[in-house]
C-alpha cells in the first residue's frame, strides 16, 4: 500500500498523484483520462477510461481425467467464484455419462446454462447480470423456502406423509440454488468493486446477506433429513413424543423467524436478544426431552425421536448464528460514537 497526500490545485479542485509503476502498468501518461467510481462504503474505484462493466472472466479446463463428482464439484467452484464462461475440454471426446453430469449440474445453479457442446468441448455461459440481482430479496426467497421446508418436514414425519416429504426432498434443490446464487454475487464482490456498485449493497451488507443464507441452507438440509424419516419403514415417532416435538419444532423455527427479521427487515436488536434467549429456552427443553428417551422401551423408537431432536437443535443452533450476526449487524450501524 502507498499513501499520497491530497493537495489543492487552482483553489477549486482536489488532487492526488498515482504511483508511477501502476500508472506505467495501465499505459497511462500525462494527458490519459481515468474513470472514477464513487462507491457507497466510501472507496474510490480508479480505472484507465473505458468501460469494464462488460468484460467477462472466462476459464477453460481440462476434465478428460475428471471423475464425474470432480466434474461436478468443479463447475459448482467455478459459478461461486465468478466465472461468466466456462469451457470444459475433453480431448479424447464426452462421454454421454459426463455430458449428463455437466447437464444435471448446471440445472442447479441459478444464470449458468449450456450454451454450445461438441464432441470434445462443453461451453457453459452465466446469463445473469449483478444488475438483475438483489441478494437481499434472494436471502427472504430461501427464508421463505427454508421455513416452509422445516414445518412440512415435521408434519410429515409426525403423520407419516410420504407425498409431503417427497415434496421437502425436492425443494432442498430450490434451497441449494438460491444460496448458490448468493455465494457467486457475494464472492465476486470481494474482488470487484463494480460488481458491489451493481448489487446496490455493502460489502459488509453482502457479508451479512451471505451469512445468513448459509444457515437458512443448512436448515434446509436439515428439513430434509427429517422428511426422510418418513420414507425410511423403520422409524417410528411414538405418539406420547409427536406433541413434544411439534412444539420443539416450532420454538426452533421462530428463533430463526425472529433473529431473520433483525437482518431482513431491520425490527432492531431486541429481536436478536430475544432469539438468543429462545434458544436458551429450547435447550433446556430438548435436555429434559432427551432424558425422557433414556428410559424409553424401544431403543429402535429412542433413537429416531434423537436424531429428529438433534435436527431441531441444530436449527435452533443457526437461528442463534443469525442472531449474532444481527446483534453485529446492529452494532456496525451504531453512530454513537465517542
């Protein structure tokens, strides 16, 4: 980092001089014209004149020795961290295999689509601009997705429901591309400030954004473990447990409602305090709920009704990292200072 002194030119105008080597760099000389981008977070975003906002990062990668989850694994990376146009290349041709790989995997993911394949190259393209995205209205669709994923999940366990845990298996897909999304505008702020100029948000609002939808998605994941519960023949929820759980169920969901409306929709810090002390509260219920499985008859039925209590735990768990994150969020926003 090089620091400059501000000086006042002709009485009217601020200047700073630019550090030669990066000046020499760019080709710029005396008399070259530079492009300035104000930003809301206070920094400035200095550019040789003409307009980036367009230019694309492209990749191409070899994945002729790529096993399909390699493949798999590789296009979701390149999609998180920015890339507009990949192209995957396999010299000694796709097999039908890889081609349905490739397909399947760019369904999940929100703006990437195969454009053009041949024998020996696949071109995939991301067709959506930051311009079209709000990352906020984003994190309130998965809120919204994940909530319902969990109440469903429940009810259907808890009345045996095939066709309604089928349906919260499918939506985890709907869940999963959303966060997707988040984390490819999120990562590919940290490194472009016009991407953040774009999106209209902070990086520490992304941050939070980001954040966030990370534990509504791992809500999601945990909405769809206990929906399989309902397809597996040998769990049983007794009856003397499905009240309990309900309840339980529904305190973890509100923490997380409660913390989510402190980030999304701005009700203040005493939601996230409140979150917080729910969670406390679900806690020592699910403790006394645990204890109850030990002396319970059927060792089969104890240890369905743990691992569906664990998944409630756990979501109580993210609500608490939302509030946390809110209760910070809060304290950025402070102007109260000394």
């Amino acid at each position: 980092m090089e620091t400059r002194k501000v000086q006042l030119s002709g009485g009217t105008t601020y200047t700073v001089s630019l550090p030669k080597s990066w000046a020499e760099e760019q080709g710029i000389d005396a008399g070259s014209s530079l492009s300035l981008y104000p930003n809301g977070d206070g920094s400035l975003l200095v550019e040789p004149e003409g307009d980036r906002s367009t230019e694309t990062l492209s990749t191409t990668v070899d994945v002729s020795t790529d096993s399909e989850n390699a493949i798999r694994q590789r296009i979701h990376a390149l999609h998180a961290v920015g890339y507009d146009t990949v192209t995957l290349v396999d010299k000694a041709g796709h097999s039908a295999d890889h081609r349905k790989v490739v397909e399947d995997t760019v369904a999940t993911l929100s703006g990437f689509e195969l454009l053009e394949a041949n024998e020996t190259r696949i071109r995939l393209q991301n067709l959506i601009d930051a311009e079209n995205v709000d990352i906020r209205k984003s994190a309130l669709r998965l809120r919204l997705v994940m909530l319902g994923m969990h109440r469903d999940a429940v009810t259907a366990v808890l009345t045996d429901d095939e066709t309604l845990a089928r349906r919260v298996i499918d939506r985890d897909n709907e869940a999963d591309k959303l966060l997707e999304m988040v984390t490819r505008h999120f990562r590919r702020a940290l490194s472009n400030l016009q991407e953040v100029e774009k999106l209209e948000y902070t990086r520490d609002e992304l941050f939070e954004y980001y954040y966030v939808s990370r534990q509504f998605e791992r809500i999601a994941d945990h909405a769809e473990k206990i929906a399989r519960f309902t397809l597996d023949p040998e769990v049983t929820v007794p009856a003397d447990f499905e009240e309990q759980i309900e309840t339980l169920a529904t305190a973890s969901r509100q923490i997380v409602d409660t913390a989510a409306d402190v980030i999304l929709t701005d009700t203040g810090i005493e939601g996230a305090q409140s979150a917080l002390a729910k969670r406390d509260e679900l806690t020592t219920d699910l403790r006394a709920l645990d204890r109850e499985l030990y002396s319970h008859d059927d060792p089969a039925e104890a240890y369905a009704v743990g691992l569906i209590l664990d998944s409630i735990r756990r979501t109580g768990e993210y609500g608490a990292n939302v509030a946390r994150i809110a209760v910070q969020q809060v304290a950025r926003e402070c102007e109260c200072f000394d």
